[in-house]
C-alpha cells in the first residue's frame, strides 16, 4: 500500500467515523471500522477514489460537514437507503466528474443546492424519497448527459421551466410526488429519447401539451395520475404508440375515450379512474391482447360491457365500477381465465351471474359487483371460487338460498349478500370461513336460526344479519358468539328472536356496537352490560319485551354515545351511574315503565343532543338547579311526553337550551352522527316525508305534552330560535299565548292544544313562514284569528273548542267583520293536522350503507 493511499484509508476511517454521532454504541463504531474492509469501495488504477457504494448500510447523521473537495476522480457516490438527514451541502458541486449520484430514500432536506449544476458528466441522479424542500434549481440544465433523473417523492416546486432546456439523453423522468403546479414543464416535449415519464401526484394544471404527444414516441410508460389535468384526450395520443402504461387517473379529463386507443396495441395498464369521461366503453379496447390492467371506474360511461372484452385474456384487473353501465356481463368475459380482481359495483348492471363465469375466473380474489340490478340464484360455482378474499354482492336483487359452497371460500375475508333477496336458512357451512373478519347478510328474507357455528368465526369483527327473519333462541347461539373475542359489532335487529339475553354476551369484551333492537327478546338485561367493556358506544335493545331494571354499574370511562332502550317494559328508576357515560349523545328510554323523577344529572353531560323519556312514570316537579350554568349544552331533542310531571314548565331549562338557538346548518359535528354508522330517517309529519339524514344536526323539538303543566307559557321560549317542532299540549297551562312565539323563524309545528289558554291568538304568529301544523284547539281563545301567512293554510281543526274564536276557517263571524278583507280563496278541508300532529311519529327507513369498501353499518334511531 502506498502512502497516499494509506492516508486516503485514514481519510475515510475518519469520514465514516463521523457518520455516527459521537455517542453511538462502540458497537456501531465497530461496524463502520468493518466498513473499511469492505469492498463497497473503490480506487481506480492510481489509487484515488473512484467509487462510494455506502447504499443500505443502515449509516445515519448528516453528508454536511463532508469535504468533497477531496474525491475530485470520483465518479459514483451511492447513498441510497441510509438515514441521512441534514442539507445536500453545496460542495457537492465539486465532485464533477460524477457520472452516478444516487442519495435516494433517506431524511435529506433543504433545497437542491443549485452547485449541482456542476455535476456536467452525471448520468444517472436520483433523489428520490427525502424531504427536499423549494424549487428544483434551473441548473440541472446542465446536466447535457443524464439519462436518469428520479427526483420523485420530495416537497420540491415548480422552477422557471423555461430556463431548462431538454435533455437530448434522458430516457426516464420522475418527479413523482411533489409539489408542481402550474402547466406542464415544457422541456419534457424536447427530451425525444424518454421512455419513461411520471409526474404524478403533483398539482399540475391544463391540457397534455400536443407537442409531447407528437413528440415522445419512444414513451414506454406515461404516469400523470393525480394532478388537475383537462380536456379532452387528444388523437395524437395514439401516436405514442410504443406505450405500454398509460395512467391518467384522478384528473379532470374530459370527453370520450378514443376509439383509436387500440393502436397503441403493446398496452398493459390503462388507468383512467376517477375522471369525467362519458359515452362507450370503446369495442375497441378488445383489440389490445396484452391489456393486463384496465381500470375506467368513477367516470360517467353509459355503455354496456362490450363483448369483445372477452378477448383481452391476459386482463388480470378489471375496474368499471361507479359509472352508468348497463345490461348484462357478457359471455365473453368467461374467457377472462386471468382475471385476479373484477370490480364492477356501482352500476345499472343486470341480468344473472352465469356459472361459466364462476367456473372460470378460478384465480379471482376479490369480486365486487354490488350495487347494481343483478339477478338470478348464485350459482354453486361460486364454490369453485377457492381464492376469494373479498365476495361483495350487496345491493342488488339477488334470489334464492345461500348456496352451502359457500363454505368451500376459505379465503374470505369479507363476505357482504346484505340488501338481496336471499331467502331460507344461513348454511351452518359458512361456519367453515374462519378467516372472515367481516360477515354481513343484513337485509334479506333469511329465516330459521342463528347457526351455531357463527361462533366458530374466531377472526369475526362485524357480524351484521340485521333485519331479516331469524328466529329461534338467542342463548345457544349467543353463548358461543362469546368466543368471539375480536367482535366488535353485532348486529342482529329486525329480526323475530325470542328468548332472553344471556350475560355471556358480556364476553365480547371488545365490543362497541350492540344492536338487537326490533326482535322479541324477553326477561331482563343482564347487569353486566353496564360495565362489561368500556369500548361500547351503542347499545340498543329498543322494541323488544325486556323487564326488569335498567343495569345500573355503568363505571368511569364508560363510551356509551347511544344508549336506546325504547319500547319495552323497564322499570325501576335511572341508575345514577349513567352520569359516568359522558359521551352520551343519545338517550331515549320512551315507552317503559320507569318511575322517577326528570333525571337531573343529565343537564350536565356535554354532548347530550336527544333525551327521549316519553310515555313512562316519570313525575315531579322539574326545578333545574340554578347552580348549573350552562344546562343541556347540545340539547337538540327533548320529548318528555307522556308522564306525570307536574308543576311550571322547566322555564330555566327552556331558555338556556343552547342546541336551539342559532344552529348552522352545515356544522359538521364528530361522534356519533358521523361514526362509521351512517343513518337515513325519515319524519312523517303532516304526511310529508323528509330525509332527516341532511337536517338531524339541525333538527329540534321539544315536546312537554301530556303531563300535568300548569302556569304561564314563558316567553323567553321565543329566545329558542332554532326550534322546529313544539308540543306543549294537554297539560293546565294558562294565561296567553306569548306574542314571542313570533320569534322563531324555524318552527314549524306548533301544538298548544288542550290547555287552558286564554286570550286572543297574537297576530306576531303570522311571521311563522315554516308554519305547517298548528294546533290551538280545546282552549279558552277568544278574538279574531289572525289572517295573513301562513295562518290561510290552516282549517277551522286548528281552532275547535274555542267558542269566542272568530272569522275564518270557522263560521262565527267576528262583529267588525264587514270592515275585513274576504277571504282569499276557500281551503281544502281534508288536512288533518290535528290527527297528525297529536300522533306525530318519527319512522326511521333503514338503507343500505355499508355495501363494498367501507365498513358502514345501518342503525336507525327510533322516536316512537
Ligand atoms: C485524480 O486523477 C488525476 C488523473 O486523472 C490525478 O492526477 C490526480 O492525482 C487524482 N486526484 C486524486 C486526489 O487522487
Ligand atoms: C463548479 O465548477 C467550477 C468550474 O467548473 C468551479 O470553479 C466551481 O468552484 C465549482 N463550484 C463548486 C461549488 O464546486
Ligand atoms: C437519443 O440518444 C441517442 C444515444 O443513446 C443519441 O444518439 C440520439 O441522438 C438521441 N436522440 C435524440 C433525438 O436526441
Ligand atoms: C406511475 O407509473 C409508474 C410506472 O408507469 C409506476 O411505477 C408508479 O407507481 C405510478 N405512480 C402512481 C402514483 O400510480
Ligand atoms: C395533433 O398534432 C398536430 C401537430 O402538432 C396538430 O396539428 C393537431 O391539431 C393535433 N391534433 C389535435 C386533435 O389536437
Ligand atoms: C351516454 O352519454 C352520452 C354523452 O353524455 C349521451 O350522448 C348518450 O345519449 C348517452 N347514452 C345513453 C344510452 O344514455
Ligand atoms: C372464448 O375464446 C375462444 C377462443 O378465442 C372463442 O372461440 C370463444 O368464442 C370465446 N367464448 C366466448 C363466450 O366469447
Ligand atoms: C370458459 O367458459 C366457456 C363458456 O363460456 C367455456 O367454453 C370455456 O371452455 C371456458 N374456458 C376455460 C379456459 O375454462
Ligand atoms: C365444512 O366443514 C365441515 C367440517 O367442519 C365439513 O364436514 C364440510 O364438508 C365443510 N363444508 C364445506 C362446504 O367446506
Ligand atoms: C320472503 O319470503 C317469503 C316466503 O318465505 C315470501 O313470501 C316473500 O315474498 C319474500 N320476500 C322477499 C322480499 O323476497
Ligand atoms: C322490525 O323488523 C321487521 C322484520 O325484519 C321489519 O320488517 C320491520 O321493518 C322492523 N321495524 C322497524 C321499525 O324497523
């Protein structure tokens, strides 16, 4: 060993010691020692470094402080895969003889020094996966050799493009992942030797220049995915005819897809997703034979499936799914013997599945067809279907029983038939599925029994047969359900079980939605499901024959956002306890028998938006405690109907209920409304139907009806300006009726029938725009009726039981009446408020959410 090169050895000792911080382990110290001896070095014949291949040596710490000057032959320096972090030092322009420089996937940041300009024999650069911030420096333009430039992954901006020029080499360009904008860089239509060009996930903006298209016909591989590219495909893109992966996805691009695509014929991957085409799926698409991935969802084409898809037989992955397709899948697509993946779901697609194509596309894992018309009986090739992962036919009309093949799918991760027609029993085979994570059968005409080997299904997280006709015992099924310790939701609502709830249910100890509302469960709730995890948010056992008390060990930390027990016949008062659950959102317990006074330790829970106690024992006085400040802060939904409350109305409740005054419309709000449990629910009130899914944040109502009132009607309820819905109706309530209802621009129904009001009806009623339902009747009313809005709607049903009431709908005429203006015009006389609104009933219409990718579940909340 010569001197110089001895003393280059302790040069390079010292460098790679400084790649480790000073307190890395001696361990470290010793492997950088190791380092030495290894070969990834190299000196060239005179004994200068020539050669740095330090890639995926696990070093870390900064390239700053390196002294570049001292490789002036160096011709490769390889960092790929380390950890370095810290700024690209400007010395690196010195190293310019580099021909390779890869500092790819490490923590580097800052800008790209614009001395890399220096670097004018680089052939090979790439920076890829770093954190490299600002603009790419114009300087590259030097760089007169370079085939390769991957500067992909970074945080990098678009530069003066116009100050760089082409690269008469460059075969393959990335600036994958970046922060581009503005149109595209015009050098890249210059660089005639591309093969390869990906700019995606960029915010690249404007149409796909024609020079690049005229141009670049060597292009191999075009990547544009995920920028805000427009317009129309051009004709000339056919002119790239060397293209074997064309990716256009998640843009603006409009028009058709060309016909002519099919000249482009050595295409492998064609991604059009997630854009604006419209019209055919081109016939011609059947010419391109090595077509192995085509994906056309989320577009608008309306065609139906061509059949000379068929002939693309190496397609491995086929995606049309979200688009207007209609007809029926045609034969052809048997042939598709390749296919890995088809997703068709989202469609106008109809007709049967046939059993060619199950007995054919043998290598599927994932078929996806939902939401669309399909018909028919599943085929039993579907058991032939041996490496299914993901089997997702919901949403269409699908007939017939669940063919017991089924349980030959050992592969299934994610089984959804929910929202078919499927009849008969659930085949005890499916207990064979015991990598299932996701089973869901909601929403069919399944009958018989809840087998037991459900509770084979260790792996099972949602298990959703909601809404069908199972019968049968709940304990036997149940009790092995238990072993199920990874469930998290179970749904088993609208459905005809019977028997009693079994305490094992408390096994599942991860469980967080538990639905068994709508069946004929009797006895009562076990105790345990007050503490039996503190991963549940939903509990609803609504409609069922359940007796007894309501468990009462709610614990400190508990989850529960809604506790739903509607509809049965508790008893006992409010465990105190309920207080720990400090999520509650929602709260009904109507229709039981509990007796108790109003459960004042509620006022305080901050998220409480529905309190339903209607129809019980409930009785008392209600004195809020004037201690508490804010009371009931999101109180949207307050029926207390039906009980035996006595006393004034709860004055100080009323006026502070925050939920109602000054409500936005389009404030999002996080827990249990947006929860991964979508809800549809209709009202029915006056027999209009609306969703209530747009308006539930906004949706109001307090009802105080049947109960025993007395007093005044407070007229800071006017305060309440975001009320939609009010009932004060059979009750003693006296005095008049306050003009300050005029203040509430939302109300729209409005019932203070069967009380004792006296007085005239203030004219300020006739403010009420939204006024659909009013409700007066059975008072002592005196005086005119107000004429004017919304009060021309209204017939004399509105009015009964008030003898000294005047002027129209009802016959008395007032005694001034001759100065009035006539009546406009006569009214209909079949409006039947007043039957309606003392009836007022909320239905709750369950749809089908949770088909395909997204775990979602339906649940409804039921007011009865
Ligand atoms: C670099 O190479 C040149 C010859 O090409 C040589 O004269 C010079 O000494 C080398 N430099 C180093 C530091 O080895
Ligand atoms: C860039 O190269 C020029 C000569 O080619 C040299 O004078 C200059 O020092 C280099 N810059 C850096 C930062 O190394
Ligand atoms: C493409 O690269 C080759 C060398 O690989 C070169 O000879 C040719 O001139 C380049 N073509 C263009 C159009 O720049
Ligand atoms: C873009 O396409 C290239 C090949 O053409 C591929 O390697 C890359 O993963 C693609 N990027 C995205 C975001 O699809
Ligand atoms: C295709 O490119 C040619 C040449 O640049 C141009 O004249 C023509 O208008 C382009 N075609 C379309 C459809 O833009
Ligand atoms: C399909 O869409 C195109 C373009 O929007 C329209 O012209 C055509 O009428 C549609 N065809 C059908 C069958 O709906
Ligand atoms: C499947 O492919 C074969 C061979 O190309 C062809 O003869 C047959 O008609 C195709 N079947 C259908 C249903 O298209
Ligand atoms: C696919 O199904 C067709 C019926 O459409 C059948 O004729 C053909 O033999 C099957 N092809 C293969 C490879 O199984
Ligand atoms: C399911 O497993 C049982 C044994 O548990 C077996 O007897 C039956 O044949 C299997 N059925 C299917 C369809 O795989
Ligand atoms: C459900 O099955 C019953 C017979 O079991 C049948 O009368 C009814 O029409 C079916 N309903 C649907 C929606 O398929
Ligand atoms: C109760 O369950 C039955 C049976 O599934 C269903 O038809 C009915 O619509 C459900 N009722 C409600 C209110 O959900």
């Amino acid at each position: 060993m010569t001197t110089s090169q001895r003393a280059f050895l302790f040069f390079l000792h010292v460098f790679l010691l400084t790649l480790f911080p000073f307190n890395t382990a001696s361990s470290a110290r010793i492997e950088a020692e190791a380092l030495l001896r290894w070969t990834g070095i190299r000196c060239n014949t005179i004994g200068s470094v020539s050669q740095i291949d330090l890639s995926d040596a696990s070093l870390s710490g900064t390239i700053e402080n390196l002294d570049f000057n001292s490789f002036p032959n160096l011709t490769t320096l390889n960092l790929n895969g380390n950890n370095f972090s810290g700024l690209i030092p400007s010395g690196i322009g010195s190293l310019s003889r580099l021909v390779f420089l890869d500092l790819s996937n490490n923590l580097l940041e800052g800008s790209i020094p614009p001395e890399i300009g220096n670097l004018t024999e680089i052939q090979y650069i790439s920076l890829h996966n770093n954190n490299l911030a600002g603009e790419i420096p114009y300087q590259i333009g030097n760089f007169r050799k370079v085939e390769y430039l991957d500067f992909g992954s970074n945080f990098l901006e678009t530069p003066d493009w116009s100050r760089i020029p082409s690269f008469p080499l460059l075969k393959h360009l990335s600036f994958y992942n970046n922060e581009l904008h503005l149109g595209f860089p015009g050098f890249i239509s210059g660089c005639l030797n591309l093969t390869f060009l990906d700019l995606s996930v960029n915010h690249l903006m404007g149409p796909v220049p024609e020079s690049l298209l005229n141009n670049l016909v060597k292009l191999e591989h075009l990547n544009l995915t995920a920028n805000s590219f427009e317009g129309p495909l051009s004709a000339n893109l056919t002119k790239l005819s060397k293209l074997k992966d064309l990716r256009l996805a998640n843009n603006f691009f409009t028009g058709y897809i060309l016909d002519s695509i099919s000249l482009i014929s050595d295409l492998r991957i064609l991604e059009l997703f997630n854009n604006s085409f419209q019209g055919n799926i081109p016939a011609s698409l059947g010419q391109l034979r090595s077509l192995e991935r085509l994906d056309l969802r989320m577009n608008s084409l309306n065609s139906t499936i061509p059949y000379e898809i068929g002939q693309c037989t190496n397609l491995s992955y086929l995606a049309l799914a979200q688009n207007l397709i209609t007809g029926s899948l045609p034969l052809s697509l048997s042939n598709l013997t390749n296919l890995h993946e088809l997703g068709l779901s989202d469609n106008s697609l109809s007709g049967e599945i046939s059993p060619y194509f199950l007995s054919n596309w043998t290598k599927l894992t994932s078929l996806q067809i939902q939401n669309n018309s399909f018909t028919g009986e599943l085929p039993s090739e579907i058991g032939k279907l041996t490496n299914l992962s993901y089997l997702y036919l919901c949403k269409n009309a699908f007939s017939g029983s669940i063919p017991p093949v089924i349980g030959n799918l050992r592969n299934l991760l994610r089984l959804d038939l929910s929202i078919n027609h499927f009849s008969g029993e659930i085949p005890p085979t499916i207990g064979n599925l015991t990598k299932l994570l996701i089973l869901q059968l909601f929403s069919n005409n399944l009958t018989g029994t809840i087998p037991p080997v459900i509770g084979d299904l260790l792996s099972l997280e949602v298990l959703d047969l909601s809404t069908n006709h199972l019968s049968g015992q709940l304990p036997e099924s149940i009790s092995t359900l238990g072993n199920l310790s990874n469930l998290s939701v179970l749904q088993l609502n609208s459905n005809k079980l019977s028997g009693t709830i079994p305490a094992s249910i408390c096994n599942l100890s991860f469980l967080e939605y538990l639905l068994l509302s709508n069946n004929t469960l009797e006895g009562s709730i076990p105790e345990c499901l007050g503490n039996f995890s503190n991963a549940l948010k939903l509990l609803h056992l609504k409609a069922n024959h359940l007796q007894g008390l309501i468990p009462s060990g709610f614990t400190e930390g508990c989850a529960l956002q809604s506790l739903n027990l509607n509809g049965n016949q508790l008893e006992g008062t409010l465990p105190q306890s309920l207080v720990h659950c400090q999520n509650l959102e929602v709260f009904d317990l109507g229709n039981n028998k509990i007796q108790d006074s109003f459960p004042f330790w509620a006022e305080t829970l901050p998220q409480l938006q529905v309190l339903v106690l209607k129809s019980n024992r409930f009785h008392g006085a209600i004195n809020p405690s004037k201690a508490a400040k804010l009371t009931f802060p999101t109180l949207q939904i307050f029926d207390i109907s039906y009980n035996e409350f006595t006393g004034p109305l709860p004055t100080l409740y009323l006026k502070n209920l925050k939920g109602m005054i000054n409500v936005k419309e389009n404030t999002s709000e996080p827990g249990y409304w947006n929860s991964g449990y979508r809800e549809s629910t209709t009202i029915i009130v006056k027999g209009l139907e609306r969703q209530l899914e747009r308006i539930l944040k906004t949706l109001t109502t307090i009802d105080l009806s049947s109960n025993f009132f007395h007093g005044n009607i407070p007229s800071s309820i006017g305060g309440l300006n975001s009320l939609r819905y009010l009932n004060f109706s059979h009750n003693r309530l006296t005095g008049g009726i306050p003009p300050s209802l005029g203040d509430i621009p939302a109300l729209e129904s409005l019932d203070l029938s069967s009380n004792l009001l006296a007085g005239e009806i203030p004219w300020q009623l006739t403010r009420l725009t939204f006024l659909e339902v009013l409700n007066l009747s059975m008072n002592h009313l005196i005086g005119p009726i107000p004429q004017g809005g919304q009060f021309l709607t209204f017939d004399k049903s509105s009015y009964i039981g008030n003898p000294e009431l005047c002027g129209n709908p009802i016959l008395k005429k007032c005694e001034d009446d001759k100065k009035r203006q006539p009546a406009l015009s006569a009214l209909p006389e079949e409006v039947d408020g007043y039957v309606i609104l003392d009836g007022m009933k909320w239905q709750v219409v369950l749809m089908g959410y949770g088909c395909g990718a997204v775990v979602g579940i339906i649940l409804g909340l039921f007011l009865f």
